[in-house]
C-alpha cells in the first residue's frame, strides 16, 4: 500500500512511518521541513496514494482552545491537489483536535472533490517512546461514519495484539483522546493535592501512595510520588482544549478548571523550590 505522512519530522509522524515501513508499505514522508528522505512536493505526497496520515501539531491558543491552523493548511492543500488531478482521497487524522474537528474537515475536503473518505484514528505515544509506542499499542481506536473505511484503517493494525476499537463517528474517536489525558490529568492533580495535606501534617506521602496503589482499583499510574506538576506536550494543551470546548458548547467545566488550577498551584510550588536552592547555591 501507498501510505502519506505528513508531519513525518514529528514525534508521532516518525512513530507512524516507523511502523508503516516495518510491515512493508510504501511510505512517502511528507513535511514543510526538507531533510533525509522527506518529500516537500505536495503533488507528489498527495495524488494518487492509497492513504494520507495526518500527523502535524494543534497546539493552544492563547486562550486555550485548540490551534487547528495546521491541520487546516493541509486539508486545503490535500483538497486542491485531488482537485486538479481529478482523484479520490482518503485520509486519516492523527492530530489530537477536539470533538466536531474532523467532520469540519471532511467539509473542507468536499469543496474541492466529492471523491473523499475520512477517518480518525488518534495516537496514544509517549514522547520519548513513541515508536515502541506504536508498535506495541495498548488500544487501536478509529472512528468514521464510513464503516468500509473504518474497517480498513483498522486492518492496517492487524499485525498488533491489542484492543480495538471502531466507531461510526468521528467524535466518539476523538473523545477518545481527551478522556484518557483529561483522566491521567486528573489522577496527577489528585496526588498532588493529597501530597499538598500530608506536607502539612509531616506525613511520608510516598509511602501513603503505596499504600494507595496496592488496591487494584487505584492502580499505579499518575499517583505521582514525587509531587511534580504534569507537564510535557500533552496534558497540558489537550486539558485546557477540552475545557474550551466545553465552554464553546456550554457544558459545565468546573472539575477540569479545578484540575487546571491544582496543576499550576504545584508547577509554582516547584519553581519556587529550585529558585531556592539555586539562590542558596549562589550565596555560597
């Protein structure tokens, strides 16, 4: 198969030709940056290939809400491009976007073809493992009104052993996403809070949430032991997206909003901290 990634220079763009080139397919690696193999000609990247993987950021506006001007420059480019060479396209969306984001896509691409099938397919890789990531996921999600469609991304997995998952919209995959970061948010800012009462009392809060996670219920991750904000390319943006999105659609964000505030309480805390000790550093 034919296989177009574009954002191919990123985190997960790399993760999804790594894997895309371990089955045997034929993958062109497309980005805005030149390089090592990478192909810069959108005429070349878009026509006539059996899938397009969308893999370019969305990161935060300034007031949290989800910055699609990426993805956005792509779906127009894509559009074009099918227009003129009078093809079929089918694309796949791997950029973390918010409810609604994909189907507003798909809008864009019927503009210029009629020819068109999408799909959401989000990723769940960590940053500094997101090959391994993708080559041994934990869940398969894809979501598409198109259910041949659908069925055929899904197939590209076949070769992982894993939980899958389709969907016959594009918001339940998308949802997706942000239920696991908002939830792995949640759980960080619920330690750390916690943590928070037993400095108060000189209490080991380390110890406590061993105690804690020993109940299989609770499990053992985002209980944070070391009392650290979340952080990283994630959490962060995707929490205040959701928060925005619920505002947008006049849904209650309160609990979200509070974990958001919980989170910077101890991003401060800890800025305090090294700003201490690089002050005692200093004066000796």
């Amino acid at each position: 198969m034919k296989i177009t990634v574009v954002g191919a220079k990123g985190v997960v763009g790399s993760a999804v030709v790594a894997y895309f080139n371990s089955l045997g397919h034929e993958v062109i690696r497309h980005d805005i940056k030149s390089g090592d193999g990478i192909e810069t000609d959108i005429w070349k990247a878009y026509a006539r290939v059996d899938m397009i993987f969308v893999c370019v950021p969305t990161p935060s506006k300034s007031d949290g809400s989800c910055d699609l001007s990426y993805v956005e420059k792509v779906t127009i480019a894509m559009g074009r491009v099918v227009s003129f060479e009078n093809c079929p396209i089918n694309v796949v969306y791997k950029s973390t976007m918010p409810p609604g984001s994909t189907a507003s896509m798909e809008k864009i691409l019927r503009k210029y073809s009629r020819r068109v099938v999408v799909a959401y397919n989000p990723e769940f890789l960590r940053q500094k493992c997101a090959v391994e990531d993708m080559m041994a996921p934990s869940r398969i999600v894809v979501g598409s009104p198109n259910k041949e469609f659908a069925d055929d991304v899904m197939a590209l997995y076949d070769a992982t052993d894993c939980r899958k998952d389709v969907y016959n919209s594009y918001e339940a995959a998308e949802l997706v996403k942000y239920y696991a970061n908002c939830y792995y948010a949640s759980r960080i800012s619920f330690f750390n809070q916690m943590k928070m009462l037993a400095d108060k009392f000189g209490c080991d809060h380390d110890r406590i949430v061993k105690s804690i996670v020993a109940d299989k219920s609770v499990g053992v991750h985002g209980s944070n032991p070391t009392g650290k904000a979340y952080g990283g390319a994630c959490l962060p943006k995707d929490v205040a997206a959701i928060i925005a999105c619920g505002k947008q659609n006049l849904v209650d964000t309160r609990l979200l909003e509070d974990i958001q505030r919980v989170n910077r309480i101890m991003a401060d805390a800890n800025d305090s901290k090294v700003k201490k000790i690089t002050e005692w550093g200093v004066s000796r």
